[in-house]
C-alpha cells in the first residue's frame, strides 16, 4: 500500500510549498502538508517533518511570514502567508523550473540521438 | 521523547514568560504538537484506533529530533538578530529624542556648542603644535627603531655637562664595526646655502649633507628618480648630485618630477638633482624641511672655513637591528670609542693633537622615534604651558556646559518624573541623558576642528613660526586626540545633568514645580571658581614677571635708538671698514639725526662673542663677552663712562690697542685696583704674546644688560672696530639715534648707501626697543596667553554666576515676593541674592588656593623678580574672581529686587 516514492529534487519543497501559498490564505503547517498530499495525488512522498524547517528557512528568507492564530478545531497554530517578496521569487523559480523540466521531458522524449 | 506518549502540555508559566521574548524551542515544540495532534484526530474520524492513528501520524511525520533541532536554530538566530535590531532602533530612537531636547533648547544648546568649541579647539591647536614640533614620530616606517647617536661630557654625578657631534671618520669607525645597527647614517649639523655668482635668487634653496645610506637607513624611498647610492660617499665630482624635498621640487619647478636633472647652485658649486624624496618627508629634524640633501663629503667644498677631517660636524642616526635595544646599542658603541681612543692613529686616520677627547665623554644612544627637537627648550615649555592652561580652561567650560545643562535639566525634571513612572528604566534615562552630553561634544568638537586650525595660525604667529614648514591641517592624532577630548568632556559634563536626573526622579509627581535644591549647581560653580582662580593667579604671576622684566634698568637708554643692520650684497664679499666708517661719518651729519655708531653686532640680539681675557700681570684667564664699536658707542646708547675715555677715531689699527672694560670685567681683572692704564690680553694672544699683542685699559664703563634682561649684566670687553683690520665678513649694525622713526632713519641709511654706489644689503631698520622686546619673547607669550584665557575663564566664570543666580531669582520669586511685601527694601533683596552667589565664589576661592599656590610655585623657574610664592599675584587673583563674581549675580539680585511683589506672589 506504499505510494511509489519520488525523491524530492533540492528546492522542489520549497517550490511546493510557495506553489501551495500562493493560492491565497494564510495555512499552517498541517494544512500546506495536506494540501500537497492531496494536490501530487501523494506521488510525491514528503516527509511531513521535513516542511517545517523549509518553512523556517523561508520565514527568514523573508519568503513567507508567520502569525499564530487559532484553527478551524480551536487550537493554537501558527499561520503562514506568502510576502510580496515571496511571491515575486516563487515567479521566478517557477518559470525556471518549468524551463528546465520541459527540458528534461524533452530530452527524455526523444527517440535518436540529436546530431551535433 | 515524545514520540512515546502524547506530547506534554506546556504549562501555563512558560506561556506567561514568552511576554517578554519568544521561547523558539516551545514555539516548535506547539507547532510540531499541533501538527501531529490535528493529523491524529483526522486519522480517527476514518476509522483508526487511537494507538494506530498515533503511530500513523508518526510515521508520515518522519523523524523529528532533527528538523526540530533545525527549527529551533533557524529561528534562534532570527530573535538574536531581531533583538539587536531593536538595540539599535532604541539607539536611534535615544539620538532622535536627544537632537530634538538640544534643538528644542536652541539658546543653551548653541552656548554650549560654542563653549565646547572653543575650548576643545584651543586644547586641540595647542597639541596640534606640540604634536608637531615634540611629540609625533618622524613619518617613517618603524621609526621606534630610530637611534640617535650623541656624546656627551658626563659630570661628577653623572649629569650631562655638554652635548658634542662626531668627527665625519669616528662616525665612519663607528658605522663599519658596530653590530647593533642594521644602519648608521648621519648628517652633518652644517647647512649649505644656494650661491650662484651674482643672480637674484629668490628664496634660495638650504642643503643638508648626508651619508649615502641616510635614506636607506630611514626606510624612505625617493617619489621619482634615485637617492643615493655608496658610490656617492666617495668624494668624486660625481657627488656633486642632490636630492630634492618635496617641497622643494614644487616649489621651484612646474611638477614636482621636473625636479630630477635640473641644476641648482649651492656656494657656486653645481650640484644636479637625481632624485625627489616623497611628500611629507622632511629629514630628521621637526620644525625644518630641508630643501636639498647632498652627499656628506661635498662639505669640504661648500663650507670654507671650517676643517670638516678634524672639527666635529657630524650627529650620527642609526636603525636597530631587530631584538637590540638602546642600552645594548649604547654599551656596543661605547666599547668601540674606547677603541678608536686608544687605537694607532696611523691605523684609524685619526690624529687628535690637543685636541684630545676628555676621559669623561661618553656616548649615548636615544630613541630617534621623534627625531630631532628643534624647538628651543623655552618654547618648549612655553607649548607645554599653554597645554596645561587650555586643559584648565577646557575642564571651567565643561563645567559651564554641565551648568548650563543641570539648569535645562531642572526645568525637565517634571518630564523625567513623568518618564520614570511610565515605567522608563533609569538606566535608559541616564543613558539619555549622556546621549545629550555626547552629541553636543561632538557638535563642539567638530565646530573645534575649525577653531583648532584658526588657533594654530595665531600660536605659529605668536611663536614666529610662520615661515616653518609646520603641517597644521588636522591629521588622523590629531582627529583621534579632539574625538577624546570631546568623549571625555562629554562624560564629564555629563555627570552632574546625569545625577540630578537621577536624583530628580524621587520628586513626587504631583509637585508642579520641583524643590529639589539645585545643589549640582552651586557645586559646578565652585569648581570653576577654584579652576579660574588657579588660571588667574598663573595669569598674574606671569603680568607680574613681564612687569619686572620691563622696569629692569638695563644699563643704557634704548628709547629713540634704530638699528640698521648692513651686509654685503654677496656672502663671499666684506664690508670695506673705511667705506663704513665714510656712511657712519655722513649720517651723523643728517638731519635729524643726533649720534651714529656702529658695532659689530647689536647687544640684546641673537649675536654674541665670548673670549677670555687675563691681566698682563695675572694668568688667570676670565671669560668675557667682546664687543667691537666705533667711537660714539658710549654717547649713543648713553651708557656712562666711569672713569677714563672712550674711543676716538685716532684709535685705529696703527695706533696702540686700547680697550674699554665694563665695571664688572674691571672689579674681577683688578680687583681694589685703578684699571686705567693697565695691560690686557686677549686668550688668543696668551701663549706667546708679541708687545702689540697688549691692549691697554683706556676707560671703564658702567655695566649694562647683554643678551637678557633677566640675567645680570656680565663681563664685557669694548674693543675699537677700527682696530682689526681683517674685520667682519657678515656685516655690522648701526646705532643711531634720533627722534625720528626706525623707517625713516632705515631710508635715510639706504639712500647714503645707494648713492655711494655701495654693493650693500640693507636690511629694514628696527627700534632698539624692539630688539629688547624681542627677547622677552617667550616671557611676552606667556603673559599674553596666560592672560588671555584667564580672560575667557573669566567671561565663562561670569556667565555661569549668572545663569546660576538668575536661575536663583527664578525660584526663589514667590518667596522674594513675600519678603517684598512684609516690607524688606530693595537693599536688603539685592544683599539676600547676593551673599548667596558671594558665598559660592568664597568657597570656590577657598577650594582653589592650594592649586593655586601649586601652580605660582611650579611656575617660579619661569617668572623673573618674584617670590616662590607670591601671594600678591594669589591675592590680586581672588580679588578678581571676587569682583567679576558680584557683578555677574548683581543683575539678577537687581532685577529680583525689583519685581513687582502682586505679581510674585502669583508665581506659583
């Protein structure tokens, strides 16, 4: 019953995560945690206790700003939300990252050997 | 160890503490907590049991111990930054709420801006000059292993008795066999002027001659073309090269590197420029910038008359080799001098004859870190004097601003209590409080900067030093030395404001205005009173010298004398005596004029002959002052003849030798004696004199003060200048007296002369009184500027009793208005504020005596006719002191005393 296991690339949780945000209001933990669960259909396995200090690596980037409120089940939990900055570097690393695995998927579709 | 069970609660005290700062391990513990409860719980609403819902949760989380430890670190950092970030923000908030407190109080902020100013400017231009001239280390590279080589004479208990050079071949004996130096250069104490023919030139170049390996040994390297190589030691035409100065290379020539090839003339020698050293390089020697630097052995040629192989010109400098010290160097060249004296001197080259070196000399090797101090000893002290009066000064006006400032502050005590209650820390008051103090020191001492360079061009002025090449412009010591002494005023001045925001904090809220006693005050002012009494008092001992050194009867009657001094044109010429003689006869008919004489120099100026003479009779020689003058010398500066006549033309160099004694030779040459008619010789003629050689006594004239008033009047022979025959190459000083003015006399001299056709050089004339004035010099500097800033101790003195009693007025106005009222008179309000603001400056006199008398007793060796102490110079002080006192706080006690008492009474 084990998902097939897709190491994550360096930079690719932090691009998930950022990715996860930027559809708009503040998540905790938790919630970004399901939130790429559900959105890879769990192809991609991440360990959930690895997301916390991406995110604290990223709250001092200054990508991301953090908030404690109160949760949909009355607990104490603390709230992220993408910065400005965070958003403006989430664009760019986006459009890398798609450059670069179009690339790939294209090397990968080809049948010959390009001539050089 | 909580992956075990469910994690811990945190309990509540841990929550209550994070008011004061966040607790990251608690903030990942409560988030992680969160995370794996939320994800239980969603695990049992689909149906898990909780141990498995647990263990699931768990499993997806993946490890914790390290992503917590991570967590807890990356956000660690960020409070400590964020921590130091608020410091700074506190920091910048303080500043920002400092400027706006100075600028609120536009008034005292720009009193004590100006006062700081002022002093600190005038502390800084004063060590600026004592920088210069003593203190800094020559601007070479490791100067601390500089040596200056010097002999000395040592007495019997071992006080030096006189400084000697070396021979040019003891240095070079020296410099091959000592092992403690990686260098021994020298230079000679000699200077070489610029002479070509008979050309103008307009401030001509000065040589200093040095060993080739000078530059080497100081670690300097030229800015363009080359210094000077061995080869240039060797005396050969091909030593006849030049290194320039700096200063010198832009000076004469477009750019500086147009200097190297050129040629320039010393002594009618060409000598070629092959090098320029680089900027502010100036030798060895502060205070002097030579312009040319020419190989050592070139002195043979270029100063005649004296035998360099056997006269010792020569001050030896030498670099330390690494891990030798001064004492070792010492002992190391001492062993050698023993050896060169007691050597062959066929093997060392040195032949000594009479000349031999005393058994008592011995070398002596000082730090060279400074160089040479050129400053005379005088000066010296006079520069160190003036330190310690602006320091003085300094420490009166930090004292005003402290005033100035308490009295600000007593009016913000209501703030401060307000602040204090709002929870401020003291610690952030005090340190409020010193921001203040800080950024007007440093306003003032920025403002000093100024006044330091303006200062500085007055004490060049006031030292004659004009026309040295003294760098004042403020380098990074100097910048270093005013940002201390603005930081230590700062702290000084800060202290009493400090305290009594402190103090002010207990007053009650409710007090509207506050009754603490402005105690602080009264203590400033009684300092600065003690200060400016030990200024004052210094102040006057100084007035009181210089007035002695003027009523000084020196002998003769200067007033209404000129002196012209005249020189051949060219250094190579003489002065024709009968040409001289012709100008001195013609003038002396002029009108106007009343008697001319001519000497070979001028008594109180900077020349000076000494010689011995003996008794025909008696061979114990004695030292004496000689003095060559035409007839009429006695007339002109009427100074009387005792007994006998003085000379009259017929006494020229076919006739007998005659001389005139002074009545102090005579009493030592004759004593109980008629010295008229009595034979003398001169100490030249003594060993084996021929009859011409004896100089008959023809008169004896009453003694006068020679070089310094201070000094009594000394031995002194008068010689007829008519009777030496190979007489003065340098020139000779008329006398002349008249009613007219020094300048119009100097005219008259140089239209006689030029319609003679005379190759003269006449220099500008000068009343005898200036001449004398001239050397009280150092004594004139003194009393100016000790008199000076006791002045400005006294403004500041009287600025601070007054700030402080009107201060008084204001406070004390409802119950001044009670008195008024129950019907005390004006005398009476005038004489209440008044003893309050006598008794302050009573107690500070008291305070200061000791100081004072600390200081006219220190300052005794520098002041002429006066007691150890005088108590007259204390006594004149204090009364001052006293004086400006009570007329500073006479307005306020005025003005108190006339308020309208319906009016005060409503003051609250």
């Amino acid at each position: 019953m084990e998902a097939p296991a897709l190491d994550l690339l360096k930079g690719t949780l932090d691009l998930l995560i950022l990715k996860t945000l930027t559809w708009g209001p503040p998540m905790h933990g938790y919630a970004i945690a399901a939130a790429i669960r559900r959105s890879t259909d769990e192809a991609l396995l991440v360990e959930e206790g690895a997301l916390y200090p991406a995110l604290y690596r990223m709250e001092e980037k200054g990508w991301i700003e953090a908030e404690w409120g109160l949760s949909e089940n009355k607990r104490r939990a603390k709230y992220y939300r993408l910065t400005t900055e965070g958003r403006k570097h989430f664009r760019s690393v986006e459009k890398s990252w798609n450059a670069y695995s179009s690339a790939v998927a294209k090397l990968l579709g080809q049948r010959v050997a390009p001539v050089t | 160890m909580w992956q075990n069970g469910l994690m811990p609660h945190e309990s509540a005290w841990r929550r209550y503490l994070r008011f004061w700062g966040a607790n990251p391990e608690a903030d990942v513990d409560d988030e992680f907590r969160f995370h794996l409860e939320t994800k239980i719980e969603e695990l049992r609403t689909r149906g898990l049991s909780p141990e498995e819902a647990r263990r699931e949760a768990l499993r997806q989380f993946g490890p914790v111990t390290a992503p917590r430890a991570e967590c807890v670190a990356v956000s660690r950092s960020r409070v400590k930054r964020r921590s130091r970030m608020e410091h700074l923000f506190d920091w910048l908030a303080d500043l920002r709420y400092a400027v706006r407190v100075l600028r609120r109080t536009k008034a005292s902020t720009a009193g004590a801006i100006l006062i700081l100013a002022a002093g600190i400017g005038v502390t800084t231009a004063v060590f600026t000059l004592l920088d210069r001239m003593i203190y800094a280390p020559l601007p070479v590279p490791k100067p601390s292993q500089l040596a200056l080589v010097s002999q000395w004479e040592i007495g019997p208990h071992g006080e030096r008795l006189g400084g000697k050079t070396f021979r040019y071949a003891e240095y070079v004996y020296l410099r091959d066999r000592s092992a403690a130096f990686s260098g021994l250069a020298a230079e000679t104490t000699l200077v070489a002027h610029e002479l070509h023919g008979h050309d103008v030139i307009e401030t001509p170049a000065h040589a200093d001659m040095v060993t080739a390996n000078f530059f080497d040994v100081l670690g300097v390297r030229p800015f363009t073309g080359r210094a000077f190589t061995p080869a240039d030691d060797v005396r050969s035409d091909a030593s006849h090269v030049a290194v320039a100065s700096y200063r010198f290379a832009s000076r004469r020539y477009p750019l500086p590197q147009d200097a190297v090839g050129q040629i320039v003339y010393l002594q009618n020698i060409p000598f070629t420029i092959v090098g320029v050293m680089a900027p502010g390089f100036f030798g060895t020697e502060k205070g002097h910038d030579p312009d040319l630097y020419v190989p050592i052995t070139t002195v043979r040629e270029l100063v005649t008359g004296i035998s360099f192989d056997e006269g010792a010109y020569v001050r030896p400098i030498g670099r330390l080799r690494p891990g030798i010290d001064l004492a070792r160097a010492q002992s190391n060249l001492q062993l050698l001098w023993g050896q060169l004296l007691a050597a062959d001197p066929a093997v060392t080259g040195i032949s000594y004859g009479e000349a031999k070196h005393s058994p008592n000399d011995r070398i002596v090797c000082e730090s060279g870190a400074r160089g040479y101090v050129s400053t005379g000893d005088e000066q010296q002290r006079s520069l160190r004097l003036l330190g310690a009066i602006v320091t003085v000064l300094l420490l009166i006006g930090c004292a005003n601003v402290a005033c100035l400032l308490v009295a600000r502050g007593a009016a913000r005590q209501h703030e401060t209590a307000i602040r204090l209650s709002l929870g401020a820390g003291r610690a952030r008051i005090l340190r409020q409080s010193f921001l203040e103090s800080g950024v007007l020191a440093l306003a003032g001492g920025a403002g000093a900067l100024a006044v330091a360079v303006f200062g500085c061009r007055l004490l060049l002025v006031a030292f004659h030093w004009q026309k040295r090449p003294i760098e004042i412009t403020p380098d990074v010591r100097v910048l270093a030395f005013t940002l201390a002494v603005s930081l230590l005023s700062a702290f000084l001045f800060g202290l009493a404001p400090a305290i009594q925001l402190l103090r002010g904090g207990r007053v009650p809220l409710t007090q509207e205005h506050s009754v603490a006693p402005f105690s602080s005050g009264k203590v400033l002012v009684s300092i600065e009173v003690a200060l400016s009494l030990v200024l004052l008092a210094g102040a006057a001992v100084f007035v009181r010298s210089f007035q002695n050194l003027r009523s000084v009867p020196i002998g003769f009657v200067a007033e209404n004398v000129s002196v012209v001094r005249i020189e051949p044109k060219y250094d190579d010429e003489k002065l024709p005596l009968p040409d001289v003689m012709q100008l001195v006869d013609s003038l002396r008919e002029s009108a106007g004029i009343q008697s001319t004489t001519l000497a070979n120099f001028v008594v109180f100026n900077d020349g000076r002959v000494s010689t011995s003479v003996h008794a025909l009779d008696d061979p114990k020689s004695i030292s004496t002052n000689d003095l060559r003058v035409a007839p009429g010398y006695w007339e002109t500066l009427r100074i009387p003849l005792i007994a006998g006549r003085g000379f009259t033309p017929r006494d020229d160099e076919h006739s007998p030798k005659v001389a005139v004694l002074s009545e102090t030779l005579a009493a030592r040459l004759f004593p109980n004696r008629n010295p008229l008619g009595r034979r003398i010789l001169m100490a030249r003629a003594t060993v084996e004199h021929k009859p011409g050689d004896e100089i008959e006594v023809v008169g004896v004239a009453k003694d006068t003060r020679f070089n310094t008033v201070s000094a009594p009047p000394p031995s002194l022979v008068y010689l007829p200048i008519l009777q030496r025959s190979n007489w003065f190459s340098r020139g000779a000083s008329l006398e002349v007296r008249s009613a007219l003015a020094p300048a119009a006399v100097g005219a008259m001299v140089d239209a006689l002369v030029r319609n003679a056709h005379l190759p003269w050089k006449v220099s500008p004339a000068t009343a005898f009184t200036e001449e004398i004035g001239a050397t009280l010099e150092d004594d004139y500097i003194r009393m100016q500027a000790s008199s000076l800033f006791a002045a400005l101790a006294l403004v500041l003195i009287a600025f601070g009793l007054y700030g402080l009693m009107a201060y008084t007025v204001a406070r004390r106005t409802r119950e001044i208005g009670i008195r008024a009222a129950v019907g005390a008179s004006t005398g009476r309000i005038v004489i209440l504020i008044l003893r309050q603001s006598v008794r302050l400056v009573a107690i500070g006199i008291l305070i200061g005596i000791p100081g004072a008398i600390a200081a006219i007793r220190a300052l005794s060796g520098l002041v002429f006719g006066l007691p150890p102490v005088d108590l007259v110079s204390l006594g004149a002080a204090a009364a001052l002191l006293a004086a400006v006192g009570a007329a500073a706080s006479f307005v306020p006690a005025w003005r108190a005393a006339h308020l309208n008492p319906v009016q005060a009474l409503r003051v609250q």
